[in-house]
C-alpha cells in the first residue's frame, strides 16, 4: 500500500474520456509504475462564486485538522496493539481496505445530499470529527487513569526498599508484634551490611540478641528485622538513623495485603477491559473519520476547480501514486495535459519555494494536494 497520494484534477475542453485516455497512455509509457486511478465527484451544488471564495479559505485549516485526527486514531491504534503485544489488523473503512477506499472512492448520497450546500457538508463533516476526536480524549484520559494507578502500584512494588512497598516481602512469622516486644524493618546500604550486623544490639537496650534476619535485598539496599521492646523502639529508630540505616514504619496485615492484591486484580482486569474497548472504538472511528475526510476532499477538489477552471465544471479529477522517482515526470505529464497557458505562472520561484518547504501550495497550472495514509 502506498502511503502518499496526489489528488488531482484536470481541465477538460471536450469530453472526460479522450483526456482520461490520454492520461493513461502517457502514465503507461512514461512511468508505467505509477497506479493511477479515478476519483470520481458527484454534481455538487455550485452556488456563488463570492460563497466558493469564503468556503476555499477554510479548506486547507479544515483538511489539516481532519488528516491530525486520521492520524492521532491510528497512531493510537498501534500503541495500544504494541502495548497489547496483538497482532495487527488491516485498517478498513467500511469493510473496505484504507487504499482501496480512496483509490475506488464512492459519494455516500445518504449521508451527505448532493443538493445540499458545500458549507453545509464541509460544516457538517468538521463537527462530526471534533465529536469523534474529543470522544477519543474521554476515552482516553479514563483509559490513562487507570493505567497511571498500575503504574504507580508497579513503582512500589519494583522501586528500591527506600521506597517500595514491603507487604510482599514480609511474611507472617517474621513479625512478633505483642504487649512488650516489637519487631521492625530496617533498610540498609548493602555497603553497611556488616555495620548494622555488628551495631544493631547496641543501638539502644533492650534489643533481643541475635533477632535480625535478612529477608530481602536488592542493588542497594538490603531489608533486615531486628526485634526489641516496644518503649524502646522510639530511641532506636532515632540512633538507626544517625547510623544511616532506615527503619520501615510496617504493621503486617493479611486483610490489608489481600485487599491491595484484589485491588491490583481490579485494576489489571480494568485496563485489559478499557484497552479491549479503546482498540475496537478506535478502529471504528478510524473508518468513520478516514470517510469524512475522503468527502472532504471530494468537496475541496470541486471547489477548487471551480474556482480554476470556471463554470459549467468541465475538469477529470483522479488518483496518482507516484515513487519518488518518479514524481517529477508525472508532474511534467500532468503539467503538458493542462493545456494551461499561464503555466510559467503557477511555477513562479516564490510559489516553488513555499511548495519545497512542505506547504500544501498548489504552485502547479492543474488542481493538486496530497494525502497522507501514514
């Protein structure tokens, strides 16, 4: 699938067939690997030159907006495939390939009334996306809410013992908690390991000899119980800290650790399920901007050769893909069949220049934009 397109259109003095055949012909012999395909524009309502004029001016604001919001939906779309680790699914419009719905591109008569007036549509097609894309931020920001509390669970879980949380690391009988006798948590530099083995009785008294156990340890610290009397344990926090060993304020409690588990639990199943929901919304809403835009820029093609061409419209609009090899000889055809004689006109240096620095300046004697799947 190629990724970028040239929507085009062509003056035609005759009949649309003897210029699409020539157009074919040239494409066949000159850059005969150049797909080439007719995007076909219904008779829309022309209305005032003054009203085409007014609606041309909001054109390329409302083209931009409608190509972020196509790209925000399938960017999101494989963050949340990569984050998912699934396999990718084709993008569709319709039921319909992405390519293939622009390369073989239908009116949708039903949803946009020809008879209708352009503003109309192209007002109509804007505040249905701004619906979808501050649909997508709801949904988002609920899906990143979630997403930030796992995260911030996973911190204290995985951070250093300074920090973490310990209920995990602690079991039932390596805290002694009754009317005299305390057991606490002490967090030590792996360096002062032998410091705090040697020192620990002596920091304060009464502290049972011999009661320090290493239960965990990590790249900095290591975590050790050390058990004492309770009216002691003020004063041996105090000293422990001067020493530059970190005593954990922790009370073990089963119904408490039962509940952060059910509370992980929760939030796991929470982020699968809004991640589920999130991926299919996205790919329906992907269809239904990526419709609006193709209607869009069916409407701007018509205006603007309105607007080039003149009344009655007379022009071939159509599809190229070129390489970018190739991209200089299919302007140059495209060019020759204009039959415009102001051409030196649309190719004048500022113009150029503006067209060179990524602008969507029409500096060519024939309608052109581009499209950008990706």
């Amino acid at each position: 699938m190629a990724s970028r397109y040239w929507v085009v259109s062509l003056p035609v003095k005759d009949s649309a067939s003897p210029l699409w055949n020539r157009l074919q012909d040239q494409i066949s012999r000159h850059s005969f690997d150049t797909p080439l395909y007719r995007f076909s524009i219904p008779n829309l309502r022309v209305g005032t030159l003054d009203s085409l004029l007014s609606l041309s001016d909001d054109l390329l604001k409302s083209n931009s907006f409608l190509e972020s919001v196509s790209h925000k939906i399938r960017r999101q779309i494989e963050d949340l495939e990569r984050v998912s680790g699934a396999e990718s699914n084709a993008l569709t419009v319709d039921g319909v390939p992405v390519d293939s719905y622009l390369t073989r591109f239908v009116w949708d008569e039903a949803k946009y009334p020809t008879m209708s007036p352009l503003k109309e549509i192209v007002d109509g097609i804007h505040s249905s996306v701004v619906k979808i894309e501050d649909d997508l931020k709801v949904r988002l920001a609920e899906y990143n809410n979630v997403r930030s509390q796992l995260n911030a669970i996973n911190r204290k879980q995985s951070g250093s013992l300074a920090v973490r949380d310990l209920s995990s690391l602690v079991k039932p009988e390596d805290i002694i908690s009754s009317e005299h006798l305390i057991t606490l948590l002490a967090v030590v530099p792996k360096y002062s390991q032998k410091d705090w083995l040697a020192s620990y009785e002596t920091l304060t008294n009464y502290v049972v000899p011999r009661s320090s156990k290493k239960l965990f340890e990590d790249n900095e610290y290591a975590l050790y119980t050390v058990t004492l009397f309770r009216r002691v344990a003020d004063n041996f926090r105090t000293t422990s800290r001067e020493k530059g060993f970190q005593i954990r304020d922790f009370e073990y409690s089963s119904e408490a650790q039962e509940g952060r588990k059910q509370e992980m639990d929760k939030l796991v199943q929470d982020q699968e399920s809004l991640r589920g929901s999130l991926l299919q919304w996205c790919y329906t809403s992907y269809g239904e901007v990526f419709s609006s835009w193709m209607h869009f820029c069916a409407v701007r093609i018509f205006a603007e050769s309105i607007l080039r061409y003149g009344l009655p419209p007379s022009f071939l609009s159509c599809v190229v893909a070129p390489a970018t090899k190739s991209e200089k000889k299919i302007r140059s055809i495209l060019e020759g069949l204009s039959d415009a004689a102001n051409s030196t006109f649309w190719k004048s240096e500022d113009e150029a220049g503006m067209a060179g620095l990524g602008g969507d300046v029409d500096g060519h004697p024939y309608v052109s934009f581009t499209i950008n799947l990706l």
